[in-house]
C-alpha cells in the first residue's frame, strides 16, 4: 500500500499534538547521527549547529576529491547554491548561475550534478510534462531541483541558532523550501525516485512518485501557510483525462486529515508514511 496510516498512531498523537512537536524538532535536528546523538545527550541548539555547520563544510570541501580539477570549484559553486536556490519561486538550477557565463546549458554541468547526487549530499528532484507511469519513461526534460540531504543542515544555514521561526509557526517566516526538503529526504528514504510536474500552461506541482500497485502516478503538493486548499496546478492536473491520475495529495500544517474533490490533505508529518508498493498484483 503506498499511503499507510496508522489509525491509533495517528489519532494519539493529534490528541496530544505531540506528534507536531516532534516534528518540528526534526526540522531542527535532522538526521545525520552525530546531530543526533547531540539532541539526545545535551540539548544544545549551538552545540547542534556547530556539527551541522562542519558537516555542511566538509560536503563543499569533498568536491577537492573529484580528480578533474577544472570541475572541482564548480561543483562546489552547484552544492553551494541550493540553500539560495531554494528561495527562488521556481527552485530549480539555472544554468547561467552557476559560472556566471552566457550559453550554458544545464547538459554542461552533467557531471558535476551526478557526483553530487552520487555522492549522496544532493537529492535530485527531475521535472516532467507528462506525468504518466512510469515516470523514469517520461522524463526528457532537463530541468532539475536540488535538495540538500538533510533538513537540519537547511534550517542551520537558514536560521542558525534562531529556533523560534520553526517552533514557534513565525508567520513573516516562509518554510515551503524547508518542508520540501524534509519531503524529498523522507520520500527518497523510502526508496521513491523524485519528480515534479513542469508545464508551461498548466503550472507546477511540488512532487510526483510513482503507484506501482495502480500503474498510475501520484501528485504530492506541499504548503507551508494558511493556504493550502489554493492548488491551482494540483486541480487541472486532475482533470487531465489522458493521465489517468485520480487522487492527490496535500500536506500542509493542517493537522485535519480529510478528502475533497480527489485530494487527500495530510498532516506534512505523514510523509513519513509514503511507502512504494509492496504488494504482488497478478499470478505468474
């Protein structure tokens, strides 16, 4: 099943509101051990940062490993450049950016997104037109978003030790680059290959995954404010036919989970419950 939820679970913690909590903590956190292993032995935010700062460091500073040297500080420049890209409305890596040079293409920089992606310090979110199963099939555009592999070393670089925009639900604060982060750490923990849905006339949704269990794809949008019901690009999406995509979902701040005109709204913690399909569908 590729959404599992657990009833009881899910029902105690909205009960208590830990299950938020908790969450938000992560997003400070993070999930690199010795982070980690810091929460739980001092609970000190600085001494927290101060690991996710060295780390961060050491991923920029590994690029000196690649063994062309002409590529070293563009990888560098590429790795660099996620936090801020981030900020940007489309998120995604411009090409011209990274050398400040005119005519790049984004088909010049190959190499360098594939060590960092291989190397596992950038999660690699591809864009799609034509979001039909299987999406590894459909995927010939050449543009891409890069995530950082941990959301606490995102919120460190964002917020440093200042804790309170997250905690707290500052609302001067926008978290949508942060919440997709965690997004595309968690779905890519789960072994799904990301993508989002790109089209000049119809807008863009966040995140798509494949269903292996319905041959079909699921759309995923994320939203940090108070309006998360507004999903313009998440309705017409639905509507295409042709697709055969039936059901969306939302997850937001919002801690009422409910359906509505084929989108499923979430709590963005039950990301965590995004599984790929496990079940055998036929006989041989």
């Amino acid at each position: 099943m590729l959404y599992r939820k657990v009833e009881s679970y899910i029902e105690k913690y909205l009960q208590s509101g830990s299950n938020k909590v908790l969450f938000k903590k992560y997003l400070i956190v993070g999930g690199l051990p010795d982070a980690v292993n810091t929460f739980v032995e001092q609970r000190n935010v600085m001494a927290i940062r101060k690991i996710q700062e060295d780390i961060h460091a050491l991923y920029a500073l590994d690029a000196s490993k690649y063994e062309k040297e002409h590529a070293r500080l563009k990888i560098q420049r590429i790795y660099n450049l996620i936090p801020s890209n981030l900020e940007n409305r489309k998120k995604r890596i411009i090409a011209k950016s990274i050398e400040k040079k005119k005519g790049k293409r984004m088909t010049d920089y190959e190499d360098e997104f594939d060590y960092l992606i291989s190397a596992g310090v950038a999660l690699e979110v591809r864009a799609i037109s034509v979001p039909s199963y299987p999406l590894m099939e459909n995927c010939g555009k050449n543009l891409l978003k890069l995530y950082l592999n941990d959301v606490g070393l995102l919120t460190g670089l964002f917020f440093k030790n200042n804790i309170q925009a997250i905690l707290q639900d500052v609302r001067s604060i926008n978290l949508g680059s942060v919440y997709e982060t965690v997004v595309a750490q968690e779905l890519r923990a789960h072994g799904f290959n990301l993508y989002y849905y790109d089209n000049k006339n119809n807008g863009e949704v966040d995140y798509l995954i494949d269903d292996a269990d319905q041959l079909t794809v699921l759309p995923l949008e994320i939203k940090s404010g108070k309006d998360y019901a507004i999903h313009s690009a998440l309705n017409k999406l639905l509507k295409i036919k042709e697709y055969s995509i039936h059901q969306g979902f939302v997850l937001s701040n919002e801690q009422k989970v409910y359906q509505e005109n084929g989108i499923t709204y979430l709590p963005i913690y039950d990301i965590m419950f995004f599984e790929p399909g496990t079940k055998v569908v036929g006989e041989l």
